[in-house]
C-alpha cells in the first residue's frame, strides 16, 4: 500500500505547523479500536479511550496512562484542536489522578522516555518570538547606554541599534 501524499517518511504529516502531527497506519487503527481506544491526530497523543469512569490515554512512545474518573471528559478531549495541550491544561496541570497502565508499541511510536513525551514543549513559534524580544531588549538596551554616553560626554552620536 503506497504513502498518501499528504504523509512522508514515518507517517508525519507535512503540515505548516509548529509540530508535526502522525497519522497511523490502517493496523495501527485497527490495533487502537481493538483495544477500545480512538486514535487521534496530534503530534503527542496517539489515542484515547474511556472506561468505567476513567480517561485512558496513549501517547507516541506506546504508553498508556490512565486518569481516574475523568471519562466525562473524553468527548472534550476529543474535540480539542491540541490533545497534548488539553493533557496539560485539563489533566496534568491540575493534578488529576493518573497512573501508568501499560505500553502498546505501534509502528508510528517515536523512541522517547515517557519524561520527554510528557514535557510541556515550546513551539518553534515560541522560540522565534522569544528570540525577536530578546534582540529587541537588546536593542534597547544599546540605545539606552548610547544615550547615557552622549549625556556623560556631551557629544552626539547615533546609536547602532534602536
């Protein structure tokens, strides 16, 4: 079965996007709905389920965590636009209830602890923004000492960076 085109090498999808998120293949969707679970598209979840009460999600290392009695929140989850973001926001940052259920290794799993899977990311986006600030901070900064220069010597100059 060949690639779609809109996926290239590990089924990450090209997309103009700060992460990329991977799509599994059709076994891997039929190994996740076995198992109960919903596959998602995110660049960090790889899909969800809920049971008995309890929210069970699977991130792209394979691991399963379960997030007791949080099952009402599946369809929200769901729905969201970021998956790994609504883990933070909604479960993780509050300190939900969660253990470590187990592992269900899939072709498209990415080769990371699950301390690194699990880290709160800055985008690439956010890295360019908080570059640009830091260059213009540092832009004031030499306009200010070019300015406390011409006060302290009297003469004029212009600056180099403003």
């Amino acid at each position: 079965m060949a690639t779609p085109p809109s996926t290239k090498g590990n089924r990450v999808l090209d997309e103009e996007r700060d992460y990329q998120r991977i799509l599994p293949d059709a076994d891997s969707r039929q190994a996740l709905r076995e198992r109960g679970m919903s596959w998602v598209l995110s660049s960090n979840v790889s899909a969800i389920g809920a049971q008995g009460g309890d929210l069970y999600v699977r991130f792209h290392n394979g691991s399963i965590y379960k997030y007791f009695n949080k099952a009402d929140m599946f369809n929200d989850m769901y729905e969201s636009s970021s998956k790994g973001r609504f883990v933070w926001n909604k479960l993780r940052r509050p300190n939900a209830p969660y253990t470590k259920v187990g592992s269900m290794p899939l072709k498209e799993d990415r080769d990371v602890s699950d301390e690194a899977i699990m880290r709160v990311g800055i985008s690439t986006r956010k890295v360019k923004k908080l570059n640009a600030l830091s260059f213009a901070n540092m832009a004031k900064m030499k306009a200010l000492a070019d300015v406390s220069l011409i006060e302290a010597s009297g003469s004029i100059t212009i600056p180099l960076l403003k």
